[in-house]
C-alpha cells in the first residue's frame, strides 16, 4: 500500500509541477507581451485558466495526502478515546463518496467537451473538461488509501508532518 500511495504522490507531483510550469510559462509571456509590445497574445488567458484548472486536479488529492487540505479538527480531535480517529473515517469515507457519486456526472461533463472547442486554443474542450474528471479520481484515490489505511493500521488518519514542522 506504501508503495501505490508514493507513486500516486509522484504522478501527483509531477503533474501539479507541469500544470505550474505551463502557468508560468503563459502568464510570463503575457506580462512581457503587455509590458514590450503593448498587447500580449490572446491563447495566453486561455491556457492560464487551464493551467489553473489541471493544478487543481492534481493538486487537490495531493492535499489530501499530505494533510494540506483544509481540515477542521479543532472540535473532533479534543474529543476523548477513539471518537477522533472514528470522525477522520468517517470524513475520509464522506469524501470518497460524495467523489464517487460525482464520477458519471463528471464523466459526462468531459464527453460533452469532444464536441465543443476551445474559442482561441481550437482544442476540443474536453481536455479542459477532464480536469474535474481528474480531480474527483486523485481525491477519490487519496481518501480510498486512507480509509484502507486507517482499517489495516497503517495509518491514523492524520495529516502527515510536512518538513520542518515541528511535532
């Protein structure tokens, strides 16, 4: 299980640092194309909210494997004995089910998108479409491994220490 759940991190990974780099990328050209030459290329804004949409979609799962999801646990962690750890499955089995639920909806939102192109990119816009896809699979995924987590006792269920935070 430690080993699906690296790999899941790595792709995850890899694929907000791309999703960053396009952003960077198109948002540079538009800040030099608006500063040298008075108007910056018209795709640029499209690729952005792209760029913007596929770092969400990696990143969310991302943030929920690390514990950089928003997590409201100042109530259920102050509760005695195993109420803490039984409110995080619960929490965790919440959210691989409302993503669950949302999969065929999502699903058909990017089918949709084959049909439909993108104003100034002229690419079908269920490669924008694919990015909720994707960002229901990744926090899906994530919210599955602590739940299996969790039951096999691998994990407590809490957010992971990032580096340099002090325990």
């Amino acid at each position: 299980m430690r080993l699906v759940t690296d790999w899941m991190r790595i792709v995850l990974r890899i694929g907000v640092g791309l999703s960053f780099a396009v952003l960077i990328g198109a948002v540079t050209i538009q800040v030099l194309g608006r500063s040298f030459i008075l108007s910056s290329p018209v795709w640029t804004e499209e690729l952005t909210r792209f760029a913007l949409l596929y770092l969400a979609g990696f990143g969310t799962g991302l943030a929920l494997l690390s514990g950089d999801l928003v997590n409201v646990d100042l109530v259920s962690e102050s509760l005695p004995g195993r109420a803490p750890w039984l409110l995080r499955l619960l929490s965790a089995l919440l959210v691989l089910g409302f993503c669950l639920m949302l999969l065929s909806p999502a699903w058909r939102f990017t089918v949709i998108g084959a049909m439909q192109t993108s104003p100034t990119l002229a690419v079908p816009m269920n490669y924008a479409h694919a990015s909720v896809l994707l960002l229901l699979v990744s926090l899906a995924l994530a919210a599955l491994l602590r739940v299996i987590g969790m039951l096999s006792g691998t994990s407590d269920g809490r957010p992971e220490h990032l580096v340099g935070e002090i325990e």
